[in-house]
C-alpha cells in the first residue's frame, strides 16, 4: 500500500513537472519574449531578463523556472498589476481563497445530491420519478455553465430579486447560491446519471441474484451490494469533476462578476500577462492532478482488485 | 423404423385408446419426409448488422426526435440565412437594440402603409445609407424591365413602393410623408437609362420581415446572427470531431496492430496526454498560436491558407488543439477494438495469404470497428461544440464580426440585465443543439451496441 | 432420517417471457415430484427452459419472465402464493442455489467471510458474531477449504475459480436448506476442479440431507450425481424416469440423440459420435406439432401436426412421444 502511494505521487510530481515544461516552452513559442511586450518599460525588460536569465539556454531558464516555482517566486506582473509579485496577486488578495470555496462547497454539492438521486432513481425504475429525473439530467449535461449561469441570474436575481446580483463579493452566504448551482449542477446531473448507469449494471450482475438467492433482504442487496460497486466508476469521475469544476470556474466568475482567480485568469489570458498565465496554469494543473491522485488512493481502498502494482503515470 | 420400435420394451400404454380418442389412422404414422419437416421450420430471416441496427435505431422515439430536432436545426442555420433578408454583419442603423418582433420607426412606418402597395424596395432597411449617389447607382427589376435610378441626397429614409396595377410603377415615398398609415405625398423617380456597372440590385419585398430575435446594439439582427452562429459552431464540433477520428482511429490503429514495444511507448504517450489538465492547455494554447497564426497566414498565400485565415485564429488554433489533445479516447477505443480484431481468424487468414498491414487496416480492421468509432464521433460533437462556445464565451474563440452561439452569448453578458433575451436565443438553440445530438449519440450506442442486442 | 412424502411438487408449471417481439414460452406445462433427499438431473441444450424452470422454483425469475400458471407446492406450501418478504424468509433458507460462474458470483469488493456471513445473518438475526463466524470457517471446511480462518478475509479475487465454487456451495448450505438448486455448477470449471466440486457436493448431500436439483447440458455428470432425470427440450420434459432408465433404457428419440452424441469411455474403439441435426427450435413461433419433430430421427406424418401425449412406461419413466402410439403392423392389419 504505502509503496503504491509513494509510486502514485511520484508520477503526480512527474506531471506537474511536464505542465511545467508545457507551460514554459509554449510561453517561449511565442515570438520575442513572453515576459516582454511591445509596451513593456525597460525597467522591466530589466526584470525579466534578471529573473529569468532571458539570455541563458532554454533548458537552464526553465531550470531556473521551476526552483523558483518551488521557492514560491511565480514572477511578476506585468500587465495587470504592473510590477506586482504574482504570488501575492493570486494568494494574497483573497482571489484563490474565493474560488477554492466556491469550488469545494460545487464538488461537494454535486457528490451529496448526484449519487443519492443517481441511486434513487435507478431503484424506482420506471417511475415517474426516475422519468422526471431521467430528463432532467439529460437535458442538464446539454446546458452550458453560462447559459444557466446567466438563466439563474435574470431570474432570481433580475426578475424576481430574490438572490442578490453581480455583488461583486461574496460576503453574504446567499450570494453563493446561485455561483454553487451554476457550477454543480452539471456535475449533479453527470454524477446522477452515472450513478443511476452503474448502479443498474451493478443490479444485473452475477453477484446480485447469489445475494438474492441467499435472501438478503432488498434494501441490504441495493445499499450494500450494488451501491458501493457502482461507486468505482463515480470515484473515477472525481478528477475530470475538479477539472470541470475549475473550468466552470472561469465562466461563473466571469458570469457573476466575482473577483476569484477563475475570472482573473481569464482576464489575464486576455491580457496576456504571461506571468500571471503560467502560475495560474501550473497551480490550477496541480490542483486536478492531486485530486487525480486522491482519486487513485480513494479507489483502491474501494475496490480491492486493483493491485498495488498497478499502471504508472 | 421398426427398429426403433424394438427398443420400447416397458410398453405400458394402450395405443388404441389413443387412436380412437385422436380420430388417427395408420397413415398418420408413416414416416415423414424431409420436406414436410423442413416446412415446419419457420426459420426468422437473419437481419444484417445494419440494418438491423437501423431498425433499432428508429424504433427509439426519443432519438428519432433528437434527429429530426438536430436536422431542423441543420436547416435553420444552413438554409434559414437564404430566407430572411438580413445578414449576420449587417447593421441597420435605425433597427438598433430591438426586443423579439419589435420593428424600428422606420419598419412601423412602411408596415402601415403595407396593405396599400403590392411591394416594397424596403431601402431604408439596406445596410448604409445613401451617401455617395452617383447616376444609376441602383437598379430595380419590375415587370421584366430593369430601371436604374438613383436617389437624391435629400430622400434619406424613404421606401419605394410599387403597385401592380400602376402603369407607372415607382414612386418614392418619404418617411415624412407618411402620417397615421396615410401617403401624403409621393415623389416620382427618375430613371436613368444605364446603370454603373457596380449598381446594386434592390430587392422586391412584399412586408418588412420581423426581427425575431431582436436586434442587437449595433443594428445587427439576432436571428440571423444566431443563425449564422448555430452554423459556425455546427461547422467547428464536426471538423474537430472528423479531426480527433483520422488523428485517433490512426494512432490507436497503429498502436494496437504494431503491438509490443511500439504499442507500449504511443498507450505512455496517450496516457500523458490524459493525465494532463487539457483546458488549461487549451486556454494556454489560444494564447499562445492567436500570432503565429496570424503572422502564418499574413506570409502565406496559398489557398489553404486563405480558407484558414479566413475562418481566423481562434478557430484554427480550437482545430490544433483538437487535433494535439482530444483523440486520446478515440485511439483507446479504436486500439482496444484493433486488439479484439487482431485474434479473428479471418485477420490471421488475411495475414496468411500475405496481406500487407495497411490493406488489412484497411480492408478488415477499419469496417469492422465502425459502430464504435460512428458512437464516439457522434458523441464527440457536441463535446466539440461545448468546448468552442465556452472559449468564445471567454473571448478566445471566434472575433468579430464573426459570430459563434459562444461569442453571442458573450456579447450578451454586458447587457443580461436590459435585454437577457440575447442571451437566451443563442444559448438555448446551444442547448437544443448538444441535446439533440447526445441524444442521437446515446441513440445509436444502443442500436450499434451488439452486446445489447436481442 | 428419512423423511416421507414429497419435499417438492411442481404441477403444469408455466413460464413466459414477454419480449417485444412475442411471448415466449420458456417452461411450457411441466410437472414433477421430488422426494426428499433426492437428486434430480434436469437435462437438456441451452434454452431449453431448464434454467428457467428451476429460478421459478427459487422465486429469481427476472423481468420479463412470469409464472403464468401452474403451482410449485414445496413441503406443503404452495410458493407462488408468497409475498416478497415470505420469499425473502424462503430464499436461502429452504432453498438455495449455486451457478454456473463462480467468478462473477461473488461480490468482489467484500471478503468471502463477510458473504457467507451475511448468508447466515439474514435469516437469523438472532446468531451472534462469534457463532456466525465459526460457523462459517466450520462450513468452509466442509467444502475442503484449507486454512479457513484467513480465508475468511480473503477476497474473491484471490480465490481460484474451483475455491469460488467450493465457497459459494458453503454460502449456499450454510442455512442447511432443504433444497439446493445448482445451475451447470460446473461448467465453467476444469475438468479436473469439475470433478472435485462434484465431490463435494455428493458428500455434503449425503450428510446434510440436502435434496439437489441438478441443472447441467452434461450427461456424464447426471450419471454421477443423480437418482432421478428429467430431459428437457424447448421448454417441455420430454422424458423423466430414473437415472438406469434414461441411460440405459432411453425413450425418447431426443433422450437417445442425446446419449449418442456424448463421447463414453466404454465406446467401442473409433466409434463416431453422432450429433443431433438440426437447429433449436425458435420458442417464439413453436411449431405446431412435436417441438423435437423437425429434428427428429424417426419423424412421422402425425408428429407435425400433433403435440404427442405423455406415455407412462412405468416405475415413474415417462416419455412424450408418438412412437410409443405406434401399432405394430399386425395390429393395424
């Protein structure tokens, strides 16, 4: 066990090393240099040039890149808060603090309401509820993150006033509603569907009718056999779900005018400020492939198959 | 057959009880013939593959609706552009921010005069306005003959009306002049004989066509801007979709047939790729080719070239992604097939008679793991369209004057609060579109899935 | 201790399957008593009904598949007149049943000790942890698995597929039913592991008491295992009599087909074996006389056009076929 772990986060390192390396050689792809512009000053070509040794051979800059990523130096600014450390900007300024609430309480919303309605209606075939629910989710995994956004936001917040709109902060807890339910409720639907699939699978498995024949009684076969096998596919979904989440993140942000790293990102990658670009990329890159992680260590306590000497990166 | 008879030695039933009970004579026990027996076999016609596929496939309403749904929306942004009079960059400058069937001043106005002509050269709705007028710069076709004219710069807002029954067709009349669906004055055209040769030709409307959508800031109208939008993203989920299947079913082709050290390095290869953030990368990649790309295109001249630059950056580089990231799971899919393929006798037959690895992709492999790859190129569509509007909606995919349902609802977003219905039009066709065409995906897995079969 | 009466009486049992294309008429009129501690070999090729016939016996009939008459009155009772929690109670408890496929048989994320518990559990809310647990490392090693005690924390993947088998006879006969119903336990076994597991279940049948309806398309197992035999074909007992009769006195042209395509040791030397020609027949358009007849050696006129009659040849031995109608020559003249 403690060796697969070890295995397990050394690819992790391994990946996040090549987003790196990905990161860095498109930045350089760009003609000139990436920490520069045509309107950068020369105090800051001087910058540039002294933190990144612009002048050295690619291999020893992106050397020197990465200890600086892991000293925590992410570089600087130089567009939107010209001259400002990037590290502050992201850490400091309550950016990363907004979103990765607003990303916990999605995925946990998504994972509380998706695998009970997943397992309800696959227990209620046929019924008109698992219909309604059936359609629901359908429909929800077609709808895109800022077309509901934007749905939720004339409706409560312009028609009907009830949730307050584009605050701007997220100070008030109901300010979260709307932003939580734009970005979960992809996932809900996704996970619901999931569950409901690999929950029925489950139920016509082999193993299911042994447990009827030995006279379980339904609800033990449901809650005890069925669920837990049909959670493997669902856990397995945990890492594209941070994924999405995060995505979902640079729309709702922007949607709602909520001043996370999500929306910054995409301002920054429209305003290219290289910088800010590779430190965010690298730190939200991280975040899937730790939850990747997560999600292999998760699944192996569920499963018991899965061998400890199981694939590598 | 007497034989047979031997062997029944405990014979307890009393045969005649039988016979009499049954009404039956000896000939009932003559030995039957082939034929007879044949005949009584009733054997079910053996359906091929795929049509019984086919069938499956229409016997499922909810997919046979998705279709028909996707198909009318195939016809609303290929052939719905050629039925309405507007275009998706022109700006009607009277007809600024309208709501769903609102009509501009002007609009009103010749619609109140509508049932007192038999048609319109609706010109105040053209895009421009009647600045530089030179002699013959418009013609008109009425009635087999070809009128050129030109307006005076006075007549700015103004329509020409014709009436079928006039001897005289044309006549000019000024906005101004029109009071409570009441002419007041009609100003006669004059004709001049030849038209310059870049005369435009003016349309016979018979009514203003309403804007549907409304109209947005600039005088532009929604419909056809969504129209075209639906059309542009339409365009972009099946090229990337046809991209990730020739980038996926080859490499996963390759993969699985080479086999061994080869097939073990392209799965490492296949599983990087996976494990990396692709959206990130994808958002990065935006970025970074929007110069490239355009310097790229600026330096060439080629017609390739020209068709790329013309679709622009930020289409090109959302091709380049899909084809860098996205045909991993086709590879997979298609590898796996390959691999399931390659112990089939008729492949070891095919590689017997010393068929070379090419023709036997080709001739054996590829016709056989078509349901999976139709399946996932399918279901590959509406991914593609999803991951486009969400870039326009950032601001990367798609510019102006260029419209995607991605970039509509993008522009809409400053205004959601005034006019949330310019959102609304674009994202919901965006929903129907992804619907419908998961729905026709999810359709066909179940018709060309054989392990469902029954 | 020998029981009197019957342990099982099944009366023109009938089981469709309503698909979309048709009702299929899987179990089509079938009866048979079982004494108790009995073994009863139902055979037959696939799709002849067999399995179904014993699910019904079991209540796991699946969707789209009913009862559509009949009755199953085992020890008195009649099952069909059940409710789901009485079924429940019955499952397991009275009757149980091992399949063909030990490998997909066990739920693979919980150990075989917390299975077999679970086994004893829900009958008997009553048993405490300890007893449960010995009593399932006890029936463990009836089955002839070493080292019970860690096998207990085992998971299935980390069995063999013949020690799957071995634990799911133990699940099944943990409750000491009085009926074990085994769908072709062995099939999907080495013949080597077959004949263990054969073992095994003679043993414990003989010391637990258990009667066994013996489900298999093997003929040479039914001569091992079984005192009585039921032939199926296309959802009907074609003929039913005790094991010698079948093997040695066949009376039915589908029973004898099927004797004669079965490879024997005793063979005389490169003696061919002689298939059955012919196609099962499709369940959804049953032709309209004997369902054997198109397949049929000795066929005549009347077996397409007449279901036969069911004739008793005595001492339980009953065959449904037209030849035994059959007059001999100086009769008819």
């Amino acid at each position: 066990m403690f060796s697969y772990i070890v295995k397990r986060i050394l690819a992790a390192i391994a990946t996040v090393l090549l987003v790196m390396t990905i990161t860095f050689f498109l930045m350089n792809a760009i003609p000139g240099s990436p920490f520069l512009t045509e309107k950068s000053t020369p105090q800051q070509i001087e910058l540039a040039n002294e933190k990144y040794g612009l002048n050295e051979p690619y291999i020893i800059q992106l050397k020197n890149y990465v200890v600086n990523y892991f000293k925590g130096d992410l570089g600087v600014s130089l567009k939107m808060q010209e001259g400002a450390d990037v590290g502050t900007i992201i850490f400091g300024q309550n950016k990363f603090l907004i979103s990765i609430k607003l990303g916990l309480l999605s995925l946990l919303t998504s994972i509380i309401l998706g695998i009970p309605l997943g397992c309800y209606a696959a227990y209620h075939r046929g019924s008109w509820i698992d219909g309604l629910l059936r359609v629901i989710t359908t429909v929800g995994v077609a709808v895109p993150t800022f077309v509901l956004a934007a749905v939720l936001l004339i409706v409560f917040a312009v028609k009907l006033g009830w949730l307050p709109t584009l605050s701007g902060s997220l100070d008030n807890p109901l300010a979260y509603i709307m932003p939580v339910i734009s970005l979960a409720f992809y996932d809900i639907c996704y996970i619901a569907k999931l569950t409901r699939t690999s929950m029925l699978d489950a139920i016509n498995q082999d193993y299911i009718r042994t447990a009827k024949a030995k006279g379980v009684k339904n609800k033990w076969i449901v809650l005890k056999h069925a669920l837990r096998n049909s959670l493997i596919p669902v856990v397995t979904f945990l890492g594209p779900l941070t994924a999405g989440i995060i995505t979902g993140s640079f729309v709702v942000e922007t949607t709602f005018s909520i001043p996370g790293l999500g929306k910054y990102f995409v301002e920054s990658v429209l305003n290219r400020d290289y910088p800010i670009i590779m430190a965010t990329t690298v730190l939200l890159a991280s975040l899937v492939i730790f939850m990747n992680l997560v999600v292999d260590i998760v699944y192996k306590f569920i499963d018991p198959r899965i061998t400890y000497t199981s694939k590598e990166a | 057959m007497k034989e047979v008879f031997k062997d029944l030695s405990p014979f307890h039933v009393n045969p005649d009880r039988v016979w009499t009970e049954l009404n039956l004579e000896a000939a009932d026990f003559e030995p039957a013939t082939t034929v007879e027996k044949e005949s009584m076999v009733e054997v079910r016609k053996s359906v091929s593959y795929w049509r019984d596929a086919a069938r499956r496939f229409k016997k499922n309403t909810v997919s046979m609706v998705a279709l028909v749904v996707f198909i009318l929306i195939v016809i609303f942004a290929f052939i719905g552009p050629m039925a309405i009079p507007y275009d998706y960059e022109g700006q009607i400058r009277q007809a600024k921010g309208l709501g769903p069937n609102q009509y501009s001043k002007v609009e009103e106005t010749i619609k109140s005069v509508e049932g007192q002509f038999d048609g319109f050269y609706a010109t105040s709705l053209q895009r421009g306005s009647f600045t530089a007028l030179n002699k013959g710069d418009y013609v008109i076709n009425f009635k087999g003959k070809t009128y050129a004219f030109t307006f005076t710069e006075k007549i700015k807002n103004s329509i020409i009306a014709v009436k079928a029954d006039e001897k005289e067709p044309l006549f000019i009349v000024e906005e101004t002049a029109i009071r409570n669906g009441e002419v007041l004055m009609k100003t006669p055209i004059s004709f001049t004989d030849t038209a310059k040769s870049e005369a435009k030709e003016l349309a016979l409307s018979k009514s203003v066509f309403p804007h549907v959508f409304g109209t947005d800031s600039v005088g532009r109208d929604l419909m056809a801007r969504t129209m075209y939008g639906a059309r542009v993203s339409i365009i972009i989920g099946m090229a990337a979709a046809l991209i990730v299947l020739i980038i996926g079913s080859i490499y996963g082709a390759i993969s699985g047939l080479c086999g061994g050290a080869v097939d073990f390095v392209m799965m490492r290869l296949v599983e990087l790729i996976y494990s990396v953030p692709e959206v990130l990368i994808v958002l990065l990649l935006q970025v970074v080719l929007k110069e490239p790309l355009q310097a790229w295109f600026e330096s060439s001249d080629s017609a390739f070239v020209a068709v790329l630059s013309d679709l622009g950056a930020g289409i090109v580089s959302i091709f380049i992604t899909f084809a860098l990231l996205y045909w991993v799971t086709m590879s997979r899919i298609v590898r796996g097939q390959v691999l399931q393929l390659k112990e089939q006798e008729y492949v070891t037959a095919a590689r017997a008679l010393g068929a070379s690895n090419v023709r036997i992709i080709r001739r054996h492999l590829l016709p056989n793991c078509v349901g999976p790859l139709v399946i996932t190129t399918c279901l590959q569509i509406p991914s593609a369209i999803f991951l486009e509007s969400f870039l326009s909606f950032l601001g990367l995919g798609v510019s102006a004057p260029m419209a995607s349902l991605g970039s509509l609802c993008s522009d809409a977003l400053a205004t959601i609060t005034l006019f949330p219905y310019r959102l609304l039009f674009p994202g919901i066709i965006l929903t129907i579109i992804v619907l419908s065409l998961n729905l026709v995906g999810d359709g066909l897995r179940d018709a060309l899935d054989p392990r469902l079969k029954k | 201790m020998e029981q009197k009466g019957n342990l099982l009486e099944i009366k023109n049992l009938k089981v469709s399957f309503f698909t979309p294309a048709g009702e299929v008429k899987a179990v089509d009129d079938i009866s048979y008593n079982m004494g108790y501690n009995e073994v009863m070999g139902i055979v037959g090729e696939s799709g002849s009904g067999k399995s179904v016939e014993a699910y019904s016996v079991i209540g796991l009939l699946q969707n789209p598949g009913k009862v559509t008459g009949g009755s199953i009155i085992f020890e008195g009772e009649d099952i069909l007149a059940y409710n789901e929690e009485e079924m429940r109670k019955f499952r397991g408890n009275k009757v149980s049943m091992i399949f063909q496929n030990p490998m997909t048989c066990l739920n693979p994320v919980y150990t075989i000790g917390n299975q077999l518990i679970e086994a004893l559990t829900c009958h008997d809310k009553s048993i405490s942890k300890e007893d449960a647990r010995k009593r399932s490392i006890e029936m463990l090693e009836k089955v002839g698995i070493n080292n019970a005690e860690k096998r207990m924390e085992q998971y299935p993947h980390e069995f063999s597929g013949g020690m799957r088998q071995r634990a799911m006879i133990a699940m099944a006969l943990i409750c000491k039913p009085k009926l074990l119903i085994a769908d072709e336990p062995t099939t999907a076994l080495d013949v080597t592991i077959q004949a263990q597991i054969l073992e095994v279940m003679k043993d414990l049948q003989k010391q637990e008491n258990t009667s066994i309806i013996f489900i298999t398309h093997n003929l040479g197992v039914v001569a091992e295992m079984c005192d009585k035999v039921s032939v199926m074909y296309a959802g009907k007992i074609v003929e039913q009599g005790d094991v010698d009769d079948i093997f040695y006195k066949p009376a039915h042209p589908y029973t004898k087909g099927l004797l004669e395509s079965m490879p024997r040791l005793d063979a005389v030397e490169h003696e061919r074996l002689i298939p059955i020609e012919g196609t099962p027949i499709d369940l959804l358009n049953p032709p309209q006389g004997c369902n054997f007849g198109p397949r049929c050696k000795s066929c005549m006129k009347i077996c397409l056009s007449k279901k036969p009659p069911v004739a008793d040849l005595g001492k339980g031995h009953i065959s449904a076929c037209w030849l035994h109608f059959m007059k001999k020559e100086e009769e008819v003249k």
